[in-house]
DNA sequence: ATCCAGGAAAACG
DNA sequence: CGTTTTCATGGA
C-alpha cells in the first residue's frame, strides 16, 4: 500500500485527536500493558479493540490519534486522556525503582473499562496466563454477546449479565474450567440487582472492596483490579505473582518468599505501597506491572 | 511429566 | 481464627 495514499485518506476520512504537548500518552502502553484483554494490533501500527458495542480502530503517529468506531469524547473518556498523568506519575515517583519503571512505560494510562465486563475478565483471569484469559473473554463474547459488522468482519459485544445468565448451561463451551460456576452465579446476582455499578462507586475504597469480594470468584486481587480499572479507584494496589516477586525483591525483603501468598501478605504489601506511593498507588502498581522482567534483577525475567 | 499462569473457595486444625 | 488443599485449562 502506498504510504502517502493511505496518510491523506486517513486524514480525510477518519476523526481524531491531536494530544497537547503536555499531555502524555502512549497507545501502545496503554493496550499492551495487560489491563484490558479485548485489543489487538496489526502489524503496521493499527489496534482493534471492542468496547460496549461499539468496534473500534486506532493507531497513534506521535502527538496523533487516528480512529475510527467512536466519537472523540468517546475516545477520550476512554482512555483517560482528561487524567493529568504528569501530576500523577510526579507523586508516584519515589524511589529509583519506580522511576525506572516509569522511565520505560512513559504514557501509559490505566483506561475506563466497562465495568461488568472488566468483573468478569478479572473472574476468568484467577491462576491464569494472559492469552489465556483473552481467550475465555473471547468465547464468552462469542458464544453470548451481540454481533457487530465492522470492515467486513464480525466482531462480538461483551454480553450483558442477562444473557450469560439465561444461557448459562451453555456456559461450559467458553472452557472457563472450575471459574465457570462463579461466571454463572455472579451473572445471576448482578441481574437481580439494580445499578451494581453506581453503588460501588458510591462507596469508599475499603467498602467497595468488601462490597465485591461477596461475589463468588472475586477474592483480594481480583477486587483490586476491577476497582482500579473499572472505577477508577487508583488507591487499589493488586498484588499477583508479578508484583509480590516485585515487591520483595525491591521494596519488602522480609517478605516470605513461598509460593502461597496468605490474606495477611497479600495486606502486607498492599497497605505498604499505599504508603509508599500514596493516593495513586494503582498506577505504580500498573507500571511496576509493566516493566516487569525488563528492568531490575534479571533471575526475574522469563526465559 | 512437571511446572506455571494478573487466585479463590472449601476444607481443615 | 489462620493455614493448607483443591480446583480446570493450555502452553512451555
């Protein structure tokens, strides 16, 4: 394809975004790091991701964003951009660690995901691998949700509650393995209530917490996620495997090295990067997140 | 074969 | 109450 072409239709035909120049961001960060599970990037720079029912294409050139799916504010809402990242990143950075970590990942942004579905990726993601969790978000998707035509291809909607919970003997198709009751029952009870969503948002952090693990398949880290990429409650900090090795290689050397993390570790380590990092201890976590294995001791990495 | 992956529920002392 | 065991799946 000829480049300069495909510059100028693109400029013609698709919206976009020009990014201030203090406004930092990086699609690529943001997509890539692991918070969301629903994207993916072609070869010369495009992402497709699907988000509510709408399919969306975007890509970055520098300070631009070209799209295509969604209107602006849409867009911008969506990934964060009216967050001033500098200030946070600014009271995040505490310790050479962190900073290098920050360093490496410059622009990513923990993104407004939908929130029901963002409760149920964190359901599938327990005792998981990251290509495997996109895998049962997409067989839920594909087995429950709404189809959705975009450039000749079908893409699917993340089901509602509803339809996961009136097709439910179907749900062992998507191989969610023993999570597959706890997708079930969840789905179930969040169709009973009314506007889940709004009270936990109304809740302090603590609450919310609360208020979520009495789902079935939501324990500590699975709560801390959903709070901080559904609800925006950056003072969540989830702790995974990633992070405690993290964590007592830089931060907590007591820390029991065992392969079981207890309830009163899991706290541990939380409550001291509260500490630490202060108010916006989620985005350190995100970026300690990662720049895993890239930076710092090299027994960590993988490989 | 054995271990690991963005853990959590249930059973056990 | 805190601690240990079990759970289903696929890739390395």
């Amino acid at each position: 394809m000829d480049w300069t072409t495909d510059l100028v239709c693109t400029a013609r035909i698709m919206p976009g975004i020009t990014l201030t120049s203090d406004q930092q961001f990086s699609l690529d960060q943001t997509l890539g790091c692991g918070q969301v599970f629903r994207w993916d990037h072609t070869a010369d720079g495009w992402w497709y991701g699907v988000i509510g029912e709408r399919v969306v294409r975007i890509r970055q050139v520098g300070r631009r964003l070209t799209f295509k799916g969604a209107p602006a504010p849409f867009i911008s809402h969506y990934f964060s951009l009216d967050v001033n990242l500098r200030a946070i990143v600014s009271a995040i950075d505490r310790d050479p660690f962190i900073h290098a970590a920050i360093s490496q990942c410059t622009g990513l942004r923990l993104i407004r995901q939908p929130k029901w579905e963002c409760l149920v990726s964190y359901i599938c993601s327990t005792n998981s691998n990251i290509p495997m969790i996109r895998h049962r978000i997409s067989a839920l998707a594909r087995q429950f949700g709404k189809p959705v035509e975009f450039e000749g291809n079908t893409y699917y909607a993340f089901p509602e509650p509803s339809s996961i919970s009136c097709g439910e003997h179907l749900l062992p198709v998507c191989r969610l393995g023993y999570r597959t009751p706890y997708v079930s029952d969840t789905a179930g009870k969040i169709t009973e209530m009314n506007r889940w969503e709004d009270t936990i948002t109304a809740l302090p952090f603590e609450d919310a917490r609360s208020e979520l693990m009495k789902l079935k398949g939501i324990g500590p880290k699975a709560a801390d996620c959903i709070l901080l990429f559904a609800f925006q409650k950056y003072e969540a900090f989830p702790v995974d495997v990633w992070i405690r090795r993290i964590m007592q290689q830089n931060y907590l050397p007591d820390l029991n090295a065992g392969s079981h993390l207890t309830t009163r570790e899991y706290d541990i380590v939380r409550h001291f990067a509260r500490q630490h990092f202060g108010e916006y201890c989620g985005y350190a976590q995100e970026y300690l997140y990662a720049a895993r294995g890239s930076s710092g001791d090299a027994s960590l990495r993988p490989e």
